[in-house]
C-alpha cells in the first residue's frame, strides 16, 4: 500500500488491550476500536440449464460485440 498513515493492527483481544484501545484519546485522527463481529456466509446456487452455464453470458456479449463491429481488430 502506497498510502502515508495507513496501519493496520491485528492482536490478541485481552481484556487490558480492550479496555485501551477503547479508552478516550485526545488524537482527532484515532478512529476508535472496531469490534468484529462473525463473518455471515451463503451457499451459492447454481443452475443447471445450459444458458447459464459458466462462460456463456460472456460468449453472447463477444456476439454482439463482434456483430456490432466493434471487436478487436
């Protein structure tokens, strides 16, 4: 990262830890304490008909594109 400032923190959360990092600062750029919560997942559901196969939205956009004249030339 390319950035002046940017840090990122990752430590174990003892309760003493905690407690200071939520503890009021005089610093304007301290952004607080984010507490992470449990990531939410999801179970992907494919379709099986063959116009949704993997690749095939991209085939017809290649068509038209190819139809419309403006492929690579």
């Amino acid at each position: 990262m390319d950035m002046h400032g940017f840090s990122v923190t990752l430590l174990a959360a003892q309760d003493d830890f905690v407690e200071a990092l939520e503890s009021p600062v005089a610093a304007l750029a301290w952004p607080g304490l984010y507490r992470a919560q449990a990531v939410e997942t999801f179970t992907v559901e494919l379709s099986e008909r063959a116009e949704n196969a993997v690749g095939a939205r991209d085939a017809e956009r290649e068509r038209r594109i190819e139809v419309l004249g403006l492929g690579r030339h």
